[in-house]
C-alpha cells in the first residue's frame, strides 16, 4: 500500500532535502522501514537499538499520535499520510 | 528564500555596554541533553542526530563568587538581574520588566500543613500576571538578537497572554494559537493586545503539533517551537530570585506545577547554577511535581518507576497545566527520582479547594495551576511527606483572576436591601463580641 511519509525539517538532508516519501507497507512499523530502506540514515536517526522509536520522535497518522493508536502495529491503508516531528517542543 | 537566510543568520554583534554591567556571553553552544551534540547559538531545538532536545551550554561566568553577587544586586529589580545566566550576546532589556516577584512567608497557611516554614513565590506579581512573563522575555530578547521580527506560541492561555503583550510592547507582530476552548478570560487578555489569535478546534497537543509544523514554514520565532532552549532559560530566574530573597540561602524543598516539564527542571538548573558558582552551597532541594489527575502523565510515570511518559488526553479544569504529551516529562520524572522528591497528581475538586485554601490563607488568588500545586503542598502535608523542620518554597505560577469560573458558587454572597435592620438580621451577632 502506499503510504505519504511527512518529513520534519531536521531529517531532510537525510532524505536527500525531500518533504516527503512514498513508502509501502500494512503497519506504520513496515511503512517506517520502508522508509529506512530508501534512507538508511533516517534508521540510526529517528529508531532505537530495539527497532522502536527514539522517545523524542512522534509519528503521526492522520493527525492522530499513533500512541493513542497501536504503535508501530497500527494498520495502514493505502493513501495514508504519516508525519514524523520532534516532540520536545511546547510547554 | 530570505526569510530562512534571516532565521539561520549568524547572531547580530552588538557593542560594548559599558555602563550596562554586561561583562561577558556566557552561553557558548547549544547542546543536546540526549546525546551532547553541540549546535551554534541560533534558531533550532531539536538535535539532528538523535531529535533530542537542545538547552544552552555555559561557559563558567568571569569572576568570583562575590563579584557575581554584587553584580546582581546592582542590577535592576527585574529577571535581567541575573543576565550573566542568560543566553543573551547583547544587553539584556525588554519593553516590559518582568520578575523580582515577592516571595511571600506564608505562616497562616504552614501553620494549618504542620510546615515550620513556608514561602509562596508569587508570580502573579508579574506583567501578565503569570510567570510565563519570564520565558518570554528571554525568548522575545533572543528572537531580536537573531533578526526576527514575527513572534508566535502554542499556547494553553497564559503564553499566550505573554507573548501578545511582551509582542505589543515591543512593537512585534505576533501570531497566538490557543485550543479553542480555553478559559474565556485568558482569550479576552490576549485579544486586547492587539495580537492574532488563532484558535484551533483541539487540545493543546493538537496546537503544539500545528505550531512545530508551521514552524518550519514561516519566518517567525515561536518562543515554544523554534527558540525554545532560550525560551526556557528564563525560568531559572524563578530558582535565581528565590536563592537571593532567602537571603543566598536554597530551601529544603519546592512544590511546582508541571505541564511540559520545562519550568520543573529548570528551578532546579537554577539552584544548581547557583551552587556551581560558589553564590549558595548545599545541594538542589527535594523536588516535588503538582500535576492535575486529569492530565498526569508525569505523575503516573513517576508512580510506575519509569521515565516514559505514555500521552493521555487532558481532562481537566486546570488547562493551563494541559499537556497531554509533555516535552520535558522523561527529565522531569528522573529529577524527582534524583532529589528524592515526587511527582503527585490532585482532582479537580482537590484543585478548587487549593485555589481556596491559599487564598483564605496568603491572601493571594490563583489561578487553577497554582490551586494544582497547593492542592499537593496539603496533600505531602497531610501524607507525613513533608519534615515539620523543612524550608518549602511553593512556586504559584498564576493569577486566580484568569480561571473566575472554578471559584463561581463557592462561597456565598448576601444580598440585602440598604438597611440596618436587615443588614441586623443576616448578621446578628457577627463582630460584635
């Protein structure tokens, strides 16, 4: 399926100074490695050792945390929008 | 495009100050608390490599420790006192003084805790009535040394109050975003300023994750997003201000309010600025968090002994402590592990009878955050948490004025006609002993 992943500003220059990516994948954990695999320095960049995501990393889908959702196992469909942004700012 | 060359713009120099006191830039980088990469003095807050987030790095300020204490008590009675801690390269000043708020010995109410000594840090005192005052003012000073000239915020009402004046008295254009539902109050004291408030159907995260992206699409600080690691430097000076008006002296223990975290850990970077330097000794005080049960995610990490603050939707009256996805919660929780404090979470009812009980006890009115964080300093009171011999200080935050509502049909008015019989009537025997 393929799914838009939004690109913060920060992880640009490793994304070849994209906005955005095409990726593929049911869950937003296989649409992000997706993404990695196109890019393999976003990994080191936004993942953890375990493969989960740096705590300072939140993703989106839809507008929605997908914390509020299930994780890296929520379902994606096909023309789905992900957003990737820092989350250290507000307060 | 130019806006993004004025945004990543070297910071402008500015000439010597030779009557301002200004000896040196302390600040010398911007760093990053998760893995120490070091960035320059400019417009970022996040790290590139590992998106942990920035604060300013310090070179050690020139002079002992006594020429930095009479270099402060020099200064002006405001935050800009302490401008050799603060990340400016210019003198600091601003259109609208801020700070050197009263800390207020609050023997009524320590005597109804069982506290031997009790002080409130009343930051209502300030312009706005809120201690954001503080952070915006360094925001504000640093956003101008670095060419900007639209100022915006994510917002749960007091920010936003800020930002609009601190903008206005500057001469700033300035972009608010607040939830829509905010306290009515706090809307109609941020729109007299002359402000652009934008109100956004959803809770306050849902305005954070709008203002990050719109930070990287328009040439604007936003205190909070873009030049947050300045903006929050200026809560030190609550810890700076504290230290100085206990007489150089640093309490055993500070209950305050938590939202993003970012005030919480930064009083206790103050004290230890302080202590670094030789101006107090001892050790950074025991650390206590007041959060609302309705939007604890802080105080329930701290309770399940983890620092991952799992996000939750804010279901509370105190809105201005509202943050669901708290930036600065992880630091938080392990700075209450490391000074043995704790991180405590109060109803709304809780909260209301805080709100009263300072007020019938201080004399000062505050809003919901401050009724959070008396709600906690009675309820460690109350558990034995607390030594009788302590020195607490309670820092509250803001003004009662800006959340009318949670008070309305707390207490009884009697309406009367202008006569003495009745007045007799409904207060016989009052005050007549």
């Amino acid at each position: 399926m393929a799914i838009t992943v939004k690109l913060p500003t920060q992880l640009r220059d490793a994304a070849g100074n994209q906005t955005e990516a095409k990726v593929e994948g049911a869950t937003v954990g296989e649409a992000l490695s997706s993404l990695y695999d196109q890019h393999g320095e976003l990994r080191t960049r936004i993942a953890d050792d375990g493969g989960g995501l740096r705590r300072f990393v939140n993703v989106y889908l839809g507008g929605e945390d997908i914390r509020f959702l299930e994780g890296l196992e929520t379902p994606v469909n096909d023309g789905d929008e992900l957003t990737i942004l820092p989350a250290v700012a507000g307060g | 495009m130019a806006w993004e060359m004025r945004r990543w713009a070297s910071p402008r120099t500015f000439a010597a100050n030779p009557g301002g006191g200004f000896i040196s830039l302390p600040a010398d980088a911007l760093k990053c608390k998760e893995c120490s990469t070091t960035y320059p003095l400019d417009a970022r807050y996040v790290c590139e490599r590992c998106f942990g987030p920035l604060e300013v790095a310090y070179t050690a300020p020139t002079g002992t420790a006594d020429e930095l204490k009479r270099r402060i008590q020099a200064g002006p009675h405001t935050l800009w006192r302490y401008a050799d801690f603060l990340p400016l390269t210019g003198p600091a000043r601003s259109a609208l003084p801020t700070g050197w708020t009263p800390l207020v010995r609050a023997d009524r109410l320590a005597e109804r805790l069982g506290i031997r000594e009790l002080w409130i840090k009343n930051e209502t005192a300030n312009p706005t009535h809120s201690f954001k005052d503080r952070v915006v003012s360094v925001a504000l000073a640093r956003a101008q040394e670095l060419g900007f000239e639209t100022v915006a915020c994510a917002s749960t009402g007091n920010l936003a109050n800020a930002v609009s004046a601190h903008a206005a008295a500057a001469g700033l254009p300035s972009y608010v975003f607040i939830p829509a539902d905010l306290e009515e109050e706090k809307i109609l004291a941020t729109g007299a300023y002359g402000t652009n408030v934008v109100a956004i159907r959803g809770n306050y995260d849902a305005v954070n994750r709008l203002c990050t992206e719109l930070s990287a699409e328009r040439p604007w600080a936003f205190v909070n997003v873009n030049v947050r690691p300045y903006y929050a430097e200026g809560s030190k000076t609550l810890a700076y201000e504290t230290a100085e008006q206990l007489g150089w002296e640093i309490p055993d223990r500070v209950v305050a309010p938590i939202a993003s975290g970012s005030l919480f850990t930064k009083v206790a970077r103050g004290f230890q600025d302080f202590i670094d330097v030789g101006l107090l000794s001892g050790s950074v005080p025991t650390m206590c968090g007041a959060q609302a049960e309705g939007c604890s995610p802080v105080a329930q990490a701290f309770a399940a002994g983890t620092d991952v603050c799992r996000p939750v939707k804010p279901d509370t009256i105190a809105k201005s402590l509202a943050i669901g996805n708290p930036a600065d919660g992880p630091y938080a929780v392990e700075l209450a592990q490391a000074t043995g404090g704790v991180i405590e979470s109060v109803t709304d009812e809780e909260i209301v009878a805080g709100i009263r009980l300072l007020a019938e006890t201080t004399g000062i009115f505050t809003e919901t955050a401050g009724g959070v964080t008396t709600a906690v300093l009675a309820k460690l009171a109350e558990a034995g948490a607390i030594d009788p011999d302590e020195r607490v200080v309670a820092y509250i935050t803001g003004d009662g004025l800006k959340t009318l509502g949670t008070v309305r049909d707390t207490f009884a008015v009697t309406e009367i006609a202008p006569s003495v019989d009745e007045f007799e009537a409904a207060f016989a025997g009052a005050g007549v002993a």
